[in-house]
C-alpha cells in the first residue's frame, strides 16, 4: 500500500543467503537485505529495478540517506552502506561497522550467527497485481536493519510464527551461550534474555495441548509498550528525511 511504512524481512532463499560475509577485523558486514523474484508470505514480489531509483537519489552516491539500524530502531543507526545497489539476485550492500559498544555488539552478533537476517523498511511507489500476486515495481527505501526477530508478521521464514519449534530450541540455545560467553553490552545481553524467554513462551504454547482462553483484555504488558515506544520513534525518525 501506497504510503504507508513498511517492513519486508530477509532471511535468505536456497540459492541466496542474507548475511554473504562478516569481516571482525575489517569491521564490515555484506550481504543482501533483500531478494528479487522471490514470493513471500505476504503474497508480494520485489522485481529487479525496484531499488533503481531510491539508491540513485538516496544511496551513497545520492543524498546518502539510507541507514543500516538495528532492529528498525531509528534511535540506534549503525552506519550507512558504502555500497549499495542492485544485482541479478536482489539488494546487495557493504556496511561499515563503527568502533563504538553498538557497532562492536552488532558484529559480535551477526558473527555468533545470533543475528543472520536484515530487513529494509520502504514505502511502495509503485506495484502491480498479476496472479493474486503483488508485483513491488518501485520501492523508496528509508533503511535496513539487522534483526534478531522480524517486525512484519508475513516474514519469510525468521518470526518467531514461522520457525519450528527445534528451530526455536536451536535458537534459545546459540542465545544462551552467547549471553554466557559474550562481553557484549548489558542492553544487548538484556534484550536476547528477553528475546529467550518470548521463545521459551511460545515453545511451550507450541507443545502443550491445552491453550489457555485468551485474554480480551488490551495488551499493556513490556512488548506492547516496547512496540508502542519504537513505532512513535520510527514516525519521529521519518519525519527528518
């Protein structure tokens, strides 16, 4: 839809993964922040040429005003792509990786395979509807985020409702071992505790047989906060570009 936000996650497809290189020394991270021709939950298609326009007025070369955040959260930029353009397989990049506590969390992150997908968020210029799918013809894009979890409910294969349960108990232990083993910051380490216990909920929600009658009562507890936190940043954020 025209105008509105959005968030298209990308974990990777067989023949292409998100994260293509992780560079601790060299303090860089490449890979692709998003796929072409490749039909996601949603029911959309992002078609070659889509990024053509935003990364000429808005790339590196342009206005430089595309971001590398974490987690979508304007409040925490980690730098801008020193490449970025399209290839025959989707939206390829090079980010530089500053020496500060959020940077060096971000590569010890995506270089413990903790984070391993990213996610762009863009507005739809133009689309098409061909066969019940959603053709993304041109995309302005506003930025890219390493995520633990994606934000859009339609993710490829990283949210927490798509992944099987032994991948989630894969998941909960490459975390464990991290927060155990890591000299990450304390807010990085909180936050995977926090991601840990989601996915412990939701893993036993998965294997217990008898669910619990939901609740009608309006979500006041941390997520529902935390989401509403990041959404009025995001806004905030979108106003200055």
């Amino acid at each position: 839809m025209k105008n509105i936000v959005s968030y298209k996650d990308f974990e990777g497809v067989e023949t292409l993964k998100a994260v293509k290189d992780v560079d601790p020394r060299g303090r860089t991270i490449t890979g692709y922040a998003a796929a072409f021709n490749n039909v996601d939950l949603g029911g959309d298609l992002i078609e070659p040429g889509a990024f053509k326009k935003t990364i000429k007025e808005r790339g590196p070369k342009g206005s430089n005003r595309i971001f590398f955040l974490n987690q979508h959260d304007p409040w925490q930029i980690v730098s801008k792509p020193t490449v970025l353009k399209e290839d025959s397989y989707g939206l390829y990049h090079e980010s530089p990786v500053p020496d500060t506590t959020l940077g060096n969390d971000i590569l010890k992150l995506f270089d413990a395979g903790i984070m391993d997908s990213f996610s762009i968020g863009y507005k739809v210029t133009t689309e098409n509807t061909i066969n019940k799918i959603n053709h993304l013809k041109e995309l302005f894009l506003y930025e890219y985020s390493g995520v633990t979890f994606p934000m859009n409910e339609n993710a490829v294969s990283t949210g927490v409702k798509s992944m099987s349960v032994d991948k989630m108990k894969m998941k909960i232990k490459q975390m464990e071992k991290f927060c155990y083993d890591t000299d990450a910051s304390d807010d990085t380490i909180e936050l995977l505790l926090l991601n840990i216990k989601q996915l412990q909920q939701q893993v036993f929600d998965l294997t217990t047989t008898t669910q619990p009658e939901a609740s009608t009562a309006p979500r006041t507890g941390v997520k529902a906060v935390q989401s509403a936190i990041l959404v009025e940043n995001i806004n905030q954020f979108l106003k200055t570009i």
